[in-house]
C-alpha cells in the first residue's frame, strides 16, 4: 500500500456543512469594490493545503470550500490583507501563503533575480569590452561599415 | 506471449543502444571507417525495436490486454479508439517508451541526413545519442517496464486519467517529447564538437536546423498544454506556474538563446563557448524535468505516480550525463578562444545581451521552483512559491528582452553606430509610443503593463516593416513582388518569428488586463450581460458519453438581440473516475474575443445552476501568435543553403559544402 | 580553467539539492502550532451531546489529540494503534472531523471499540481549521500545560508510534 498515496484522502464527495463552506464560483455580495477586489486576489494568493498546488480559487476540495468562507467572512468583517494572511499562517505556517513574506529566509528568492540581472550586466559590459578589442584595423569606420553591411544584405538574394 | 517479446525488443534496444554509444566514438578515435559506418545501421536497429516495442504495447492497448498491467490502469473497455492509442502515453511508462521511442526517431533522422557531415563528427553525434538512450532505456528496464503482467486479469480497466481525454491533451506529450528530445540532439552536436576538437562556424551550420526544429515542437507542445488548460479547468486560465510547467518553460526559455547564439557562431564564429554551454544546458533542463516530474519532489497536478527509486535512477543519469558534458566543457572550452571580435554597439553585442537576459530569466523561474525545496532541504519548513511571485519577478525581467526584440535587427553586425540604429528605429518607437497611449484607451482604462506590451508589441512588427521596405523597393508594385519572392527565408524567418511573439504578447497582455467575468446563479430562462452580450440560459440536461456522464449545459449569445452563437458547458463524470468530475468550459472564439461559458454547482434541485461567464479581449492572438512564431521557425530552416543540401544528398552528388557567408 | 569550473560546482550543488530532496516528502507540512497553546474550542461529545468538550480538558495530562473520520480510508488504518496506545494507558481524545454523528459512531463499532476519553464533534469543521487540520487522519500530542508539542500527517505506523511518539510522551509525561 503506497504510504504517499494513502495519506491524503480527502472524500470530495462530502457536502461541506460548515456554515462558512462556500462552493467555488458561487456569486457573493460585498459591502463595496474594495473588499470585493481584496477576496478576489486572496482567493490566489491562499495555497489549498491538500491540493496538489492549487490556489483556492478554483480547488474543489471541502477544505477549499472552508477557507474560501472563512476568507469572505474576514472580508466582512472588515479586515484587510495582513490579517487575513496572519489568520491563515497562525494555522497552517507560510506553506499557505502563494507570494512568500519579504523576510532573511527569502531575501535570495526576492532579490535574486534581480542581483542576477546585474551581475548579467557586469558580465556583458566586460565581454563586449574584451571583444571590441580584439577588433583590429578595420579600413573602414563604423558608419562604412554599417552602410557595406546593409547594403550586403539587400542584395544576398542576387546570388 | 506479445508482451514478453515487448519486453524482450527493449532489451534488445538498450544492447543496441550500448554498442551504439562506444563503436562509433572508439572508431572516430581511431579513425576506423568500418566502426564509424556501423552507428547508421545501429541507429536504425535501435529504432526498429523501439518501434515494435511500442506497437506491441499499443496493441495491448487497442485490444483491451489487461494482463498487461499498465494498460489496466491508463485504459477500459469502453475508452473511444482515439484515447486508447493515446493513453500508451497517460502514464509514467508509456511515456516514457514514447521519450524513448522519439530519442531513437531522431537518431535515425540524424543518421539519414548527415551525409554531408565528416564521418568522424557524424560518428560522434550518434555515439552521444546512444548513450542518452543507454540511459533512458535503462531507466525504463530496471525501474519502469510496461509490459509488467498482472497475475490476477481484471475484466476492466481503470480508464485514462479524464483530465487526458480531450484532443488537446493527445498531442501535447508527444509534442512536448520531440522538443525535448530533440535538444538532445543539439547536446549530442556540442558534444561530437569538443570531443573532436573542432568548434566552429560549420559546426554551428549542422546544428542548427535541428536545435530550430526542436525548439518549433516544444514551442507548439507549451502551447498546447495552455490550450487544454484554457478549456478544460473552467477558469479561464493557461499558466500556473506550476513546477512541471516551468520544467518545460526553462528548457524553452535557453532554448530561444541557443538558437540565436548557434545564429551568430554560424554567420560570426563567436559565442562558441555560450553556444556549447547553452546546448548543454538545455539538454540538462530537459532531464531536470523529467526528474521534477517523475521522483516526487516537488507537488503538482501534473506529477505522474511517483517513486523516489525511480528518481535516484534519473538523478544518477544526470549526474553522469551533465557532469561528464560539463569536465569536458571545462577542459576544453578554454582553448576554444573567443571568435570574431565586434565593436561595443552591433548586432552581436544585441544578440550577448540576448543570451545573457534569457539566461537571467530562466534563472529566476529556477529559483522560485527550486526555492521550496532548498528550504525544506535547509530544515527551515515548508513554504510555497505560486503564481503572485511569478508574475511579480518574471514580467518585469522580461521587459528588457523584449525590447531587445524591437532593436537588435536594425542593428548591423560587427560595426555599428548608436546614431545609424537609432535614425532606423525613431520611426518604430514613436509610433509604438503612440499605439501605447492610444489603445489601451481603445480598450477603456489605460493601464501601464498593457500600455508597455502594447508598445513591444507595435515596436517588434514596426521593426519588421522598417527593415522589409528598403528591401522591397521597386519603382512599381509587380517590381515589389518579384523582390519579396527573392526575399532572404532566413532573414524572413526571424522576423516572423518575432512578429509571432509580438501578436503572442497582444494576447496575453489583452485578455489578462482587460479581461471580465461574472459568476451568477441562474436558474433556465435567465439572462446574464457582460461586456455588450446577452447570456441566456436554457438550463441543463443529463447525456450519456461513451465512458462519462454529463451534465449538458445550453447558453445562448445574443448581441442587440440577434443570436450569435450557443455554447455547450459540460459537468462530465467518468464511470471510472467518480469522484473527479471534469468542466468542459464552452467557447466561442473569434479574432477580437472570446467569450467562455463554464458550469459551477448546481444549486438545490430546481435547475438552477452557478454558471461563470467570462469575456477575454484578443484571446485568440495567444493560440495564433505561437502558430505564427512557429512559422517563422519553419521559415528560418527553410533557407536555401539547407534545401540545396538536401537536394544534393538525394541526387547522390558528394560535393564539398561550401562556406557560407551571409 | 576556473571561470569554466563555475557551472560544474553549481551542477554539483544542485545535484545536492535533489538527493537531500528525495529524502523528503513535499506533501507533509510541519505543524504552525508547535510551541503555542493549544486552540480554544468547545464542541459537544460525540456520544452524549449534552456534555461540551473544551481545550482545557487537554490540559493536566500529556494528551493524544486525534482527527479522524468515517469517510476517510486512511484512519481505518490506524484505528488498531490508537487502540492499542489505548490499552496501554496512554490518553486519547478524538476530533471527528466533518461527519455524520451516526456514521461516526457506527465507524467505532465496526473497528473495534473506542480508544478516546471523550471525542469532540466538529460537524462544521470550523475547529479543524483552527488547529490546522488540512486532511485526516492528523494526530497531535498536547502537554500538560496545553500546549502543542507535536503533530503527524497521516496514520499513525508503528516506527512512528515507537521512535517518535511514545519517547515524547515519557518525556513529557516527567515534566511538572
């Protein structure tokens, strides 16, 4: 009996009972925009725990059913981003949560990307330099060159 | 009795395969021609049993052999014909029969188009072909055989996955497997080249039309997989960024550059050591993938049943694969040297740029899907990475490379003048400029990401008209014509490829932006408005499929009350899949938009139904760009200098390929 | 030669990551209440719906907190286990989790019996969200003071019970 297989077995068949189950797609009323904006982008930024990477949004899962009620109810109630994603971290850890929080643990993940771009930079200014060297005495200039080039290129075909 | 000879033919591959990869490589070696000559025979040999193989386990399929025990779990008695053909590919060992099956289809169509290739390099190439499928099919007969038996036979079987039973989902693996593999191929050329020393511009010739048509089915196998998920999840989205997606995208992403560096080592000799380590990282991505998807790190909708035996197998393979690539790149790559020098500004300082931005963006895709993993690896718990941080990081990484879209062309090779490209660019850029302050407004509210994918996209199709218009004039418009037949295919194959991705952009940036929806509860006979249309819905009827039941919705569209179309939603349940019913969203395309219909729940027992209505502006530009971009692929191998080729080695003539000089 | 060694020390480094990587299991997350009191709660009893089960009742002694229910495949596993820790003196209280009253107590009696002091009915399954329940079975074990100290996703095997849970409990079982 496959362990991973058998430790996940949530019954979607179950009709959720919670009085804050809430069916994916079923149309809500909210009290204005803002909080109507605030549960759409929660709804993907929330993680459905026993999903197989799936945000809440879409998920079936009774599981799903019961955040997405809790997370509406919160949203009624007035409460803003933060503590919606406290709520769900003081339950479930950071695994919940789709954008992970700007912290030590995450500075590589954040920044990363971006001190590569840099170091990209660095590396191309300093390929292009090594290279322009090599390029010796060439009898034309640049703009005779540019212009032998194009002119090259228009007329390839009539070979 | 046919299985065991399934079996039997897969072995009899892996020997091939064995022989394969040592004959032909000691033979260049040692320069014996009849030890060279024998990697064509050989190719063909693996791939005939392969193919046997493969029918074998297709047949199983066809005839309902449950026996055969994987046919019992991907396949029933009363899966349509066209699925069960499919389904050999539904799961982790047919997939990976089809990977392999592939591998030894590419070799062939190496062996049979190498003529004009040294023997000594043409040798090489096919020995390092042999040893990847050494290992693939190993893998397949020490861990994952399909044709195990099953002692018990059931008298039906578990049905395929109804996630996999559409059209879209049938071509989507193979596809997706012949770009992959086919980078192989191009891992397979890097490494003939620093075996044998020998790094240059023709080297980069051979290679490319096959990295460029690999790149075209990966391409095509991406978009497929966005496609169905567009249809079929019912919320209107194609990416999730999902770890076994970004396992196809990374590939895609240094595949884009591998093709434009082997570009500029061809015409310029330079970048061979970029163009030899992308090739093999490409290669490398596609294994990576293939353990993502098949070891059990990581979560994800896509993972096939997984088994961490199986994974210490594909691991072990990378490391012996890219380990042994990467010493032998860093033993020789040094003596490489660097190539034709350019000045500071030119097209190949465009094309550097090029390489090193997509290197950055597959980096930071890397980082976020790995970034799970090193944590939990760290001991610091177990966080998620999804699409906010995704789309957060990676739209903006790529803006840079976008716009290099728009420049680089109208840059000159080797020389060029900032003054000379921007005289040729002004044009593109303003009207860019003007296209993204005009259209967004066209579209309602002006936005900043649209605005700037409106205006890489204009600039990207303005740079292709700059640079058609000298080349096509002629006094008069038949002069104009007969220039455009005379037209560089090459050439034009790039900027249609680019124009691809401008239209590909316009679509993404459009629907995501400018995208609205509505989630209601209707009951038969309401009406629903969004976006100048009206939904009515007729309510729901139970059907009965040839494997599934289903709920069979019926909308009607109408716009200023003349009907448009109607639209189907479906809610099927598989007989053998209760508990995973499937949405069947209903869409009617069309240029400037789609309009998409998807069933929620059905709410009590009165036919009332939540139904999702959802209007997506140029959604069709996505579908279409890509197919416009893989044109432009086409196209760019089209060229003559590959034709001629081609035409030589079928009328027999043997003649010295000359240089090429473009 | 050193700038071409670069890639091949990230390769390594990577092929690192997947070989740790195989070792873990991606689907198990650790527990964001380990260290914090356990949550309020107060759900009537499975059995005799007039009493009310509450989380100070897991305080005094070290507390097996058990989610289960009739539906889910994977507690018919374990059941024997936790029938046994029974038996061996150890104390249980159960979370059934989302189900029917009924099919709850029938899923007791065809299993064998009852191993929980008293087993709170969260029909809702609000309570489960608080404790952070994302599937059954889940079980946790609470210290004398009320506090979390432990939990484990799926059924409960015998390694697990013997390396992992006995040990913890005798440990926290001397504590004041």
């Amino acid at each position: 009996m496959k362990v991973i297989v058998g430790i996940f077995m949530v019954m979607s068949f179950l009709i959720s009972s919670s009085a804050y189950a809430l069916k994916a797609g079923v149309p809500l009323e909210f009290e204005n925009a803002e909080q109507e904006a605030l549960y759409n982008d929660m709804l993907h930024e929330l993680r459905c725990t026993v999903c197989q990477n799936q945000s809440i949004a879409g998920s079936n899962a009774p599981l799903a059913d019961d955040l997405r009620g809790h997370l509406y109810k919160m949203v009624g109630e007035g409460a803003g981003e933060a503590d919606i994603k406290k709520f769900m971290v003081d339950r479930y850890g950071e695994f919940v949560l789709y954008r992970p929080n700007f912290d030590p643990s995450t500075y590589l993940l954040w920044v990363g990307p971006f001190l590569l771009l840099l170091l990209g930079g660095i590396v191309l200014r300093l390929n292009v330099r090594s290279r322009s060297k090599i390029n010796s005495s060439s009898d034309l200039t640049a703009e005779e060159s540019e212009l032998l080039a194009n002119h090259l290129d228009s007329k390839e075909e009539k070979k | 009795m046919l299985p065991e000879i399934g079996q039997f033919l897969m072995v009899l591959a892996f020997c091939l395969a064995a022989i394969q990869s040592i004959l032909p490589l000691l033979g260049a070696q040692r320069g014996q021609l009849s030890w060279m000559r024998m990697a064509p025979n050989l190719a063909w040999a693996q791939f005939a049993a392969l193919a046997f193989a493969y029918g074998l386990l297709t047949y199983a399929f066809i005839y309902h052999d449950f026996s055969v025990a994987y046919a019992a779990s991907n396949s029933s008695i009363n899966l349509p014909i066209e699925y069960r053909i499919s389904a050999v590919w539904g799961g982790h060992e047919g997939s990976l029969l089809l990977w392999i099956l592939i591998l030894g289809g590419w070799g062939v169509a190496v062996a049979s188009f190498s003529n004009n290739l040294p023997v000594a390099m043409s040798s090489r190439v096919l020995a390092v072909m042999g040893m990847v499928s050494v290992g693939f099919i190993g893998f397949m007969v020490f861990t994952s055989n399909p044709f195990d038996r099953l002692m018990m036979v059931p008298l039906d079987g578990n049905d395929l996955n109804p996630m996999l039973q559409d059209p879209g989902m049938i071509f989507h693996p193979p596809l997706l497997y012949m770009g992959y593999v086919g980078f192989a191929v191009a891992f397979a050329f890097a490494m003939a080249a620093l075996i044998g020393g020998r790094l240059d511009a023709s080297w980069a010739r051979w290679s490319r039309p096959w990295t460029t048509v690999a790149w075209v089915f990966l391409t095509l196998g991406i978009a497929l997989g966005s496609w169905w998920a567009y249809a079929e999840l019912g919320w209107g989205g194609w990416w999730f960024w999902d770890p076994v997606e970004n396992a196809s995208f990374m590939p895609w992403l240094l595949a884009t550059a591998l093709i434009h560096s082997l570009a500029v080592t061809e015409k310029r000799g330079a970048f061979r050591s970029w163009t030899v380590m992308l090739a093999i990282l490409t290669f490398a991505l596609t294994i990576v993938g293939a353990f993502l998807v098949r070891s059990g790190v990581i979560t994800s909708v896509h993972a096939f049943a997984t088994d961490p035996t199986r994974g210490v197998y594909i691991l072990v393979f990378l490391a012996v694969v890219i380990g042994a690539s990467l010493i032998l790149y860093a033993w020789r790559a040094p003596k490489v040297g660097m190539g034709g020098g350019f000045s500071s500004w030119s097209r190949e300082t465009v094309l550097l740029a090029n390489n090193v931005l997509l290197v950055v963006a597959c980096s930071a895709v890397f980082i976020g899907t790995m970034y799970p993993l090193i944590i939990d690896a760290l001991g610091m718990g177990k966080m998620s990475v999804g699409p906010p941080y995704f789309n957060s990081v990676f739209v903006p990484l790529m803006v840079p490379l976008l716009i290099m879209m728009i420049i680089g062309p109208l840059v000159s090779w080797k020389n060029a003048t900032f003054k000379g490209s921007f005289e040729r660019l002004y044009p593109v850029l303003a009207v860019g400029l003007l296209a993204a302050v005009v259209w967004p407004l066209t579209m309602g509210e002006w936005g900043l990401i649209p605005a700037v994918m409106i205006f890489i996209a204009t600039g990207i199709v303005g740079t292709f008209i700059v640079d058609l218009l000298p080349r096509i004039k002629a006094p008069d418009f038949a002069g104009r014509i007969a220039k455009m037949k005379k037209l560089n295919t090459s050439w034009l194959g790039m900027h249609v490829a680019h124009v691809g991705m401008a239209i590909t952009i316009i679509g993404m940036a459009m629907a995501a932006s400018y995208q609205t929806e509505k989630d209601v509860r209707v009951a038969p006979g309401d009406v629903v408005e969004l976006a100048g249309y009206s939904f009515t819905f007729k309510g729901v009827q139970e059907v009965r499929g040839a494997n599934y039941s289903s709920l069979y919705g019926t909308v009607e569209i109408r716009e200023n009350g003349e009907l448009v179309t109607i639209l189907n939603p479906e809610k099927r349940t598989y007989d053998k899949h209760q508990g995973m019913p499937m949405t069947q969203a209903s869409i009617d395309r069309s240029v400037f938009r789609d309009l998409y219909v998807s069933l929620g729940d059905p709410v009590g027992t009165t036919g009332a139904w939540i139904v999702r209505v959802y209007y997506k502006p140029f959604m069709t530009w996505l579908w279409t760009g890509v197919i416009i971009m893989s044109v432009g692929g086409i196209l760019a191998i089209s060229d003559r200098r590959y034709r001629v080729k081609i035409k030589r080695r079928l009328t027999g003539r043997k003649e010295e390929p000359q240089a090429v000089v473009d | 030669m050193n700038r071409h060694m670069i890639p091949l020390a990230v390769f390594a480094a990577l092929l690192l990551l997947f070989w740790v990587g195989l070792g873990l299991n991606p689907k198990v997350i650790p527990s964001a209440l380990i260290g914090k009191e356990a949550p309020k709660f107060e759900l009537p009893e499975l059995h005799d719906p007039q009493k009310m089960v509450n989380n100070e009742m897991l305080k005094g002694q070290v507390t097996i907190f058990n989610a289960f229910a009739s539906w889910c495949i994977s507690c018919r596993q374990e059941h024997h286990q936790l029938l046994k820790l029974q038996r061996e003196g150890f104390y249980l209280v159960g979370l059934n989790y989302k189900d029917e009253r009924q099919d709850a107590l029938m899923y007791l009696r065809q299993l064998g019996g009852d191993p929980y002091a008293m087993i709170a009915y969260d029909y809702k399954g609000d309570v489960g969200i608080e404790w952070g329940v994302s599937a059954t079975p889940e079980t946790f074990v609470v210290d004398k003071k009320g506090i979390v100290r432990y939990k484990h996703t799926g059924p409960l095997y015998r390694e697990v019970i013997e390396n992992e849970l006995i040990p913890l409990i005798r440990k926290l079982e001397q504590e004041s």
